[in-house]
C-alpha cells in the first residue's frame, strides 16, 4: 500500500501596493509644521508693503501677500497633483491595453 500524499497548497503571492509618498500620519505632521511656520511668520510681518505686478500695483500687509503666496503655492500643487495622477493612470491604462 501506498501512503497517501499530503495535499500541497498552492503559495498564492499578495501583493500589496504601497502608498506613494509615505504614511498619512507623516504628511499631517509636515502639514501641521508647515501651517505653523506660516502662522508665526504672518505674525511677525504685519507692516505695509508695496506689491506690483505687471501694471498692477497693491499696498498690503505683508501678512496678506504672504498669505496669497501660500494659496497659490497650494492651488498650484493640487493642479500639478492632480495632473501627475492622470498622467499615471493613463500610462497604466496603455500598459493594460498593450500587454
């Protein structure tokens, strides 16, 4: 008689997709510093200051131009973000279709 064989299992591989640009914990963190660093230097800079740009001339508190930077540094970062991902996901999508 034979003895009977142990069944084997097939190793089923998971793989997992890891999350670009670290933890969510570690971009709060960088958020939270960042937030706070621009709530000091608001603080520190409520004098007048003269801002052209093309023909346009503006006479603000510095905190207000600091405070239009940071928008738009953000507003520009969403954009580009945004645009990076759709560049990715339609090169994974081509990926798919050609292979």
């Amino acid at each position: 008689m034979s003895s009977p064989q142990p069944s084997v299992q097939p190793q089923v591989r998971v793989e997992r997709r890891r999350e670009r640009g670290g933890s969510w914990t570690a971009r709060l963190t960088v958020v939270v510093v960042l937030l706070v660093l621009a709530i000091i230097a608001i603080a520190q800079n409520t004098a007048e200051a003269t801002f052209t740009y093309l023909f346009w001339t503006f006479t603000w508190p510095t905190w207000l131009i600091l405070l239009a930077a940071l928008g738009v540094g953000f507003v520009l970062g969403l954009v580009v973000s945004a645009l990076l991902r759709r560049r990715s996901r339609r090169a994974a999508a081509r990926r798919l279709a050609v292979g």
